[in-house]
C-alpha cells in the first residue's frame, strides 16, 4: 500500500508540473507593445518631440518649448485589439482615434499610456512612462517604478 501512494503523489507531481511550469514562464508582452509613440508640439514646427522611440522600451522624456502649453499625443498598440488608456498628470486623456490633446503646464508633469490585450496569448498589459519638461534648461531625474501586467518582464529595455 505504500508504493501505492509514492506512485499516486508520482503521478500527480508529473501532471501537474507541466502546468505549473507554463503558468509561471515569462513570456514578453509583445502583443501589449506600443507601435507609435509621438507627442506633436505646434511651436516646434509641428515635429514629434519624443524621439527615438522603440516599442521595446518603456521611459521617455519629452522637452516642450516655454511658449507652448498644448501638445497632441498619437498613440496605437501593434496588437489592433489592445485598449490604451492614457494619465497626463494622473488626469484622463480622451483619446479620439489614437490621438488625445494635452494641456502641459510649466515644469515638469508625467503621462502613463497603459496598453492592455486580452487575446489568445491570455491578457496583458504594459504602462509607458513619458517625462514631460516645459520650459526648463534640464530634464529632471526621478525615479519610475515599472509596472508590467501579466506574462511580462519588467524593465526599461527588451
């Protein structure tokens, strides 16, 4: 009787070890990636102010002329299906066909763009963070704590 019960506990341990193992992988979140991330300013000659942007990476900083306190976000997912929610300052962005206009105060503010999918993959989501500076000389450092949903690695870079 006892071997009887080292090969049931064997037997579950073998079930269910695959399982465990596929839950617990870290898959990338590229299906809740950004494929365009522009921030358009009208005093800098219409021209995009984030630059260098790569879907992979998920902090910027974006410099805005003293001058200009509006500025238009153009945002959309490489998943067609993914929801972008975007916080300029901890305020909602309504974003009306992947573009939403933001009122940018002097200083320094912040916007979070959440993309988030829920597909065969199974749902995720990733936030891009985006220092706005308005008016100063330097871009400020902080600190940006990363938040990735589930299936994600957590980072700045691939």
């Amino acid at each position: 009787m006892r071997s009887h019960v080292w090969l049931s506990t064997f037997l579950f341990a073998a079930v269910l070890s695959p399982v465990l193992l596929q839950t617990n992988t870290c898959e990338p979140v590229d299906h809740a990636r950004l494929s365009v991330l522009e921030l358009w300013v009208p005093d800098v000659r219409g021209a995009n102010v984030i630059e260098g942007f790569n879907p992979s990476y998920i902090v910027y900083d974006a410099q805005l002329p003293e001058s200009e306190d509006k500025a238009v976000l153009f945002v959309q997912a490489q998943e067609p299906t993914a929801t972008i929610d975007v916080q300029h300052d901890g305020q909602s962005v309504p974003l009306l066909w992947s573009h939403g206009l933001l009122d940018v105060p002097l200083g320094s503010s912040e916007l979070e763009i959440r993309v988030s999918v829920s597909n065969g993959a199974g749902p995720a989501s990733l936030t891009y963070f985006v220092h706005i500076e308005r008016g100063g000389e330097g871009i400020l450092v902080i600190d940006i704590d990363v938040e990735v949903g589930a299936g994600g690695a957590e980072g700045g870079a691939p």
